[in-house]
C-alpha cells in the first residue's frame, strides 16, 4: 500500500480524533485531510508526478500542503521561507520544480521562483471550497530534501515512497506510536526528521503538537502545555534547555519516549534527560538523509556504567545493515575504526542532477556476510566497540553538525570567499559541544584588515541563518597540516581556546 493510501486509511479509521494543533487550532484527521484533498484537487496546472516547491512557515498551511503533494502523487520540495533568495534559486533550480505550493507570508518569494525557474505559483488556502472526492494517486518519490553541499550550492536527495513506508514500519518495531500519543514536532520542514514526525504521528492516529516560531524557544514549556507523550528533538534542543536551567529532574513527567536524532547524543545530557523525564524512554536515532530520516536506535540505559562519552548509535533497523569498514571495504574487527557503510531498503535513489557524488557516496557493491547489493557511505568514523557497538568518532571529511543540520564547512568557504574579494579562508566550528557537534562558525579570512560586518551582511544573502559566520576574524596566515591542507585545529587553539 502506498503512503498516500495509508494516510488516508488513518485518516478514515481515526476522522473524529485530533491531527494537528498550532497556533491555537486544532484540526480532526477529517478536517485535516479534506482541506488536503481540496487542496490536492486544485493541482491540475501542474504536471502528474512533478516536483513541486513548498514555501510555508511551520503554519496550518505548511501540513494542508505537505499532505496534498503526498496525496497528489507529486513530491514535495521543501524550501525554508527563512532561506536568503539566492539558496532559494539554488535549490528550484536544481530540483526542476514543476510548481511551487506557498502560504501568505511566502507569495512573492513563490511568484519569484516561479518567474525564474519556470511552473506556476498556488497559494494553499486549508478552508477554500471545492471538490472532496480525491483519490491518492501512486508516485515513485515522496520529497527531495537538500543539505548543505561541498561544491558551494546544496544537494538534493530523493527520497522514494517505499524509502518513508519502511521507515514507519521498522520505527515501528522499535517504539510504536498509538493513538493515543501527543507527538511533538520541532523540526522545520526543510529539515527531513520532520517526516518523521508526520507521517509516523499520522499514520497511528496520532496528535502532531507544532509550536509557532515563539513558542520554540521553551519547548520544555511547550511539551507539558500541549501535554506531549514523545518527544523528537535534535540534542541542541535539551542542551539549550538545560543551559538555561530548564531541564531539571522531574520536569518532563508526562513523556512516555524521548527521541534524539540529528547529532551525537552525549550520555550526560541524555541521563539528564532521563531524570528530567523520569516516565520516558530515551533512544538515540542515528540516520543521513540519504537512508531516510533514522536507520539505527539505541535505547539509553541510566544506570549503565562506563558508557562512551556519546550514546551508542545501536543496532540497524529491520532489514537494514550498518557496518564499520576499513579502507578496503571489508568489515573490522571488535575494537576496530572505520568508516560507517549503510544499506537497506531505506537507502535512497541519491542526489539529483549530482552525477560525482552520486558516484562517490552510492557504491554498487557487496560486503562478505551481507545480502545488499547498494551501499551508502555515510562519511562518519565509527568504532566498532566489542561492548557499546557502534560508536561515534566523528568525521572523515569536513562536514559538521550544526544544531542538528549538516554543514560542508566547503559551502561556506565559498560564501566568504565571495563576501572578502580573497581564496584564503576558512570556516571553524566553534564553539564544540561535548558530543562533538557545534554552536555555530566561526570565519578566518587572510587580510590585514576586514570588514566583519559586511562580510557577515553578504554571508547571509547567501547562506541559511545557522551557517553564517557569527565572527569574522583576520589573520596574517591560515595555518596548514602536514598534507597541506588548512588545519582548523590550530586556527581554534591559536584564536579561539585562548583564556
């Protein structure tokens, strides 16, 4: 059964129970699904089976048009309102967009693209009149999602249907949401655990609990105002709260599952988050985009004892495979490092018009004791502990996380290269968490002087508010390593550890 049918069988089986609230509206799974059914209705002037972009804040008009695409057989290309134009243009054009769905506030962003890139501009209305009668039509791709991109422009991943269905099957088999559940959804639309929160809440019959853009900056708040059972965040989340003295024992008790996913989890805060919620399950999801949302889970034990300094990444979903590999592709030993190599039937079709990293990162291959003929390699260092299991060690590359977003620290190099007139830059994550990740960037640019502002200024007509720069500071030299590339470590002990 595809995924437009099986929404719309919940939908049918749970039409008086609620779907979704925010902003003070709560709509049943009948309310919710008939305006995306006249919503879908109205999508003849774009072509069967075509991209279409979503331009919406976290807005009633944001879901009724997620779900719409979903039943009309068209994937959905989510784009963040808050984007400079210039990223916008980026990904239409190279998602080949057939059409662009937006909401109020999004129109002329919308009618832009539209101007630029071809297709035709709809304002999705959730309470506009029309046909009813509207029969999910069967589509090969569900959405294309883009991340942050090495060449300096972003990439999309295509995501097929059966990719989303058997990630609610094997999530599932881990920690099956009911109908009874209040599901939090913190995520934006253009980040792709945001699937997860939809079509996994959906599906069980489920409520989906979205905060405005003010109400994110207590979700703790937020989660026991709305009386929330689950909870799916990125770490940043409760480590924000935490910092600000919200993350105290007890404070959570109405959790029953407490999802982390996005980036390395420490086991500080994850027991933290145990003791703050003391009714609750807490796992830690690991997954790229590239194998659909999530494909291993840990479940936090609190009482475990010399436990890494990062909550394991834990075994593979139902039918899939996570393996640490050396250099030759063969799996290590017990206590050995390696790259971590991904497959299953949740690895997507990869990136779109990307022909070189498509051929980088999907390998037609086999691995001695596996049956998957596809592999995704995920780019992360892994250790395969003989006691904790999948370990994270960070990066091969030079790809950080940002609260919860990749970042190819190339992409914003070439920003500033842009912005200073000068090729000698870099990008330094900083300040780290302890799980590795980072707060923000820090940019180095060699000149004698700079312009920090306007380097800042020109960043953010390029960049996505979490990848700008937040200081800009000139240097005489970039410091090199030993393959003579620029060594970031010693960029952040010479300018940024100092007392």
């Amino acid at each position: 059964m595809s995924l437009a049918a099986r929404l719309q069988a919940a939908a049918s089986a749970h039409a008086g129970r609620p779907a979704l609230s925010i902003g003070g509206e709560t709509l049943s799974y009948a309310e919710l699904f008939a305006a995306a059914e006249r919503c879908a209705a109205r999508l003849d002037a774009v072509p069967a089976g075509a991209r279409v972009g979503l331009l919406a804040h976290r807005s009633l008009d944001a879901y009724v048009g997620v779900l719409a695409l979903v039943l009309s057989g068209r994937p959905y290309v989510p784009i963040n309102p808050k984007a400079p134009p210039e990223r916008q243009s980026a990904i239409a054009a190279a998602a080949g967009c057939g059409g662009w769905l937006h909401d109020d506030e999004t129109a002329d962003s919308a009618q832009a693209l539209a101007a630029g890139h071809g297709g035709v501009a709809l304002a999705v209305d959730p309470r506009a009149d029309g046909p009813r009668d509207f029969t999910a039509a069967a589509a090969r791709h569900a959405y294309v999602m883009f991340t942050s991109g090495t060449t300096g422009t972003p990439k999309g991943v295509a995501v097929r249907v059966d990719n989303v269905t058997a990630y609610v099957d094997a999530f599932a088999q881990i920690a099956a949401i009911t109908s009874d559940d209040r599901c939090t959804q913190f995520f934006d639309l253009s980040f792709d655990l945001s699937v997860h929160d939809m079509f996994v809440t959906w599906e069980a019959g489920a409520c989906l609990f979205a905060p405005t853009e003010a109400e994110l900056i207590d979700p703790v708040g937020f989660a026991n105002r709305s009386g929330a059972s689950v909870w799916f965040s990125v770490p940043s989340a409760p480590a924000m709260a935490q910092r600000m003295r919200r993350l105290g024992p007890g404070v959570l008790p109405g959790l029953r599952l407490a999802l982390f996913c996005g980036e390395p989890l420490p086991s500080s805060l994850a027991k933290a988050v145990a003791a703050a919620a003391p009714n609750a399950e807490v796992w830690n999801l690991y997954g790229p985009t590239e194998a659909t949302i999530a494909i291993t889970a840990e479940r936090l034990d609190p009482a475990a004892q010399g436990m890494p300094a990062t909550v394991p990444l834990g075994a593979a979903y139902a039918g899939c495979a996570a393996v640490v590999v050396d250099d030759a592709g063969l799996p290590v030993p017990p206590g050995g490092e390696g790259e971590l190599w991904l497959a299953g039937p949740q690895i997507t079709d990869g990136y779109i018009n990307n022909p070189a990293e498509q051929a980088a990162k999907f390998l037609a291959t086999t691995i001695p004791g596996y049956p998957h003929n596809l592999w995704y390699r995920s780019g992360d260092l892994v250790r395969n502990d003989p006691i904790w299991g999948l370990v994270c060690q960070g990066r091969l590359d030079d790809q950080v996380k940002i609260s919860g977003y990749r970042v190819e620290l190339l992409e914003v190099e070439e920003a500033l290269r842009r912005a200073a007139g000068t090729g000698e830059v870099a990008a330094v994550p900083w300040p780290l968490n302890e799980g590795g990740s980072a707060e923000g960037l820090v940019g180095f640019v060699c000149a004698t002087s700079v312009d920090a502002r306007a380097i800042a200024a020109s960043c953010r007509e390029l960049l996505p508010p979490y990848m700008v720069p937040k200081r800009v500071i000139a240097v005489e030299a970039l410091p090199l390593n030993a393959n003579g590339k620029i060594d970031r470590k010693a960029l952040r002990q010479r300018y940024l550890e100092r007392p």
